[in-house]
C-alpha cells in the first residue's frame, strides 16, 4: 500500500475514534500516533497524518455544511461515521490542500478507495456522487483524467438520465422609489435565484410559485417566463440526473425574507437592482437576471 494511502487510512481510522467520542479535543492526536504506530510501523509520513487530521477539525464547520448540500437526502447523523469521515478527508483534500501536491482527482480517489476499503457496500458509491458534486461545482479542475468505469448509474449516457423539473425567479419589489431583488447565498459562495423541485405533474406556474413561498416566505406573482436550461447534477444514491429548471419573472411585497433552513444555503437578501453586478453569481445566472431587470414593468 502507497505510504500517502496508508497514511490517510490511519487518519481515517484516528477521526473514525474522535467522531465516536464526541470530538473529544485530545482524542485525535494520540490516536493517530497509536494508530500510525500500530498500523503503519514504517511509514514516515506522521507529519502527514497529523496536518491532514488537524486540517479536518479545523475545517469541519465548512465541510460538514458541503457535505449537507452535495447529499440533501442524507442528514449529517444519518451518515455511517466510516462514510462521514471519509467524506471530510475527501473534502479537506479536494478544498483545502495544496492541488499540487493533492489534484482533485487524486483527492477524490483516495476517498473512493478508503470508503471501499472501511465502508460498507455502497459506500464508495455514495462517496462518489458527493464528491463528484462538488467537484462538479469547482469547475472540474483537472478533469481530462477521466473515470472509465462503465455501466452504472454515474456513467449512464446523457439520454438516458432521469429527468428533475424545478421551478425559480427573479423576485423582485418596489421599495422607496427603487427596485429591490430577493436573492439567496448558497454554501459554495455564490448568490443565486430561488428555486425548487417541483412534483409529479405539477404545472411549472404553480410549483415555482409554492416553492418560493417555502424557500423564502413571500408570496409571489408570476409575470413573465425568463428562460430555461438544463444541466447535470451528480446525486449520492440516484447518480446523474438531468435537471431542467424554468425561470420566471415575478413580484411580491417588499417585507423581510425568512429562509427555509436547508443545508444548501445560507441566507436570503433584497438587493437593489445597481448591485447585482457587484455579487457573486454563476455564469448561466446573469443572462437571466439581466434580462429580468429589462422587462420589470415601469410605473
């Protein structure tokens, strides 16, 4: 076994031990060197262990709020601790460490194999799609070293994938004379449209219109559709899915924005219309908010 493999495997086991005891604050440290002496007798790298274990406490908040987004469907404790420590050493790696020395892909591989190696059957699997999400979000850094596994729910071709319509819009209101625009912040760090999934046979009008409602706390009205895209998102359990989301242009009342409490974002704002072009927004979301802007109606 590859000393940097073995390494994090000690790592694994360490956080395995600090996580069952309640993140005890002196736990990890001496089980990495009674693990690193048990386990890896002749491996070198201790400093290595033990900047990778301190880099995952430290960062823990952040990755653990990730971890919430990229797998919705599984709360934080529902999560095997073997999976969930692998998921933080993944993401410390793919996030924090120097993509010199860890590429992304390495990253995410070693995660793979350590879920493989310590979880359970589905384990890598799962430690896939969430990682794979994320990765996704980063823009896949280093992408041309492609996976060539072949037949699974993560490798099926594009027509092939489940379809997921969602709803969203450019919420706008009047408030002393100006154009204020609710906006949410996810955990990645971007602001972006409100939106939401809508059921079975729902009409798009009306979905967008509840999901809203849940997202933010503000009733709206339709006016105008904006646009439609659709993109790929890798989901722990079902594997790739074709999403399609339909954007609207709609009003409300200007009034406080309550946020649902979800894992993927955190926070709801009114923004004047002159300062979007100072936030942070993905790519395919300024189009839309630029042409929303043109067509709120004058009084």
């Amino acid at each position: 076994m590859a000393n940097r493999h073995l390494a994090r495997s000690v790592v694994l086991q360490s956080l395995f031990e600090w996580d069952f005891r309640d993140h005890n604050d002196g736990i990890l440290s001496d089980a990495i060197g009674r693990n690193a002496s048990e386990f890896a007798s002749g491996n070198s790298d201790i400093k290595f262990m033990e900047e990778l274990g301190a880099g995952v406490v430290k960062k823990r908040p952040e990755i653990d709020t990730i971890i919430t987004k990229a797998a919705p469907d599984w709360p934080l404790d529902k999560i095997s601790v073997v999976d969930r420590n692998v998921l933080r050493i993944g993401l410390y790696e793919l996030l924090f460490a120097d993509r010199e020395e860890v590429p992304a892909k390495v990253a995410i591989n070693e995660a793979i194999e350590l879920a493989k190696s310590f979880g359970g059957e589905n384990s890598g699997k799962f430690v896939n799609g969430v990682l794979g999400s994320v990765y996704k979000e980063l823009g896949e850094p280093g992408k041309d070293a492609v996976s060539k596994k072949k037949d699974d729910k993560f490798n099926v071709p594009f027509d092939k994938m489940p379809i997921v319509k969602l709803g969203g819009a450019v919420v706008f209101s009047r408030h002393e004379g100006e154009i204020h625009l609710a906006l949410v912040h996810d955990v990645f760090g971007r602001w972006t449209l409100s939106k939401g999934g809508l059921e079975d046979g729902e009409d798009v009008k009306a979905g967008t219109i509840r999901k809203i409602k849940e997202e933010i706390g503000v009733d709206v009205k339709i006016l105008k559709e904006l646009a439609a895209n659709e993109y790929v998102a890798t989901h722990p359990e079902k594997g790739k899915l074709r999403k399609q989301v339909t954007y609207f242009l709609a009003e409300t009342s200007y009034g406080p924005l309550t946020l649902k409490k979800t894992g993927g974002l955190d926070k709801a704002q009114w923004f004047k219309a002159g300062e979007i072009g100072e936030l942070n927004f993905y790519d395919d979301m300024m189009p839309i908010m630029a042409k929303a802007i043109k067509l709120i109606p004058k009084k």
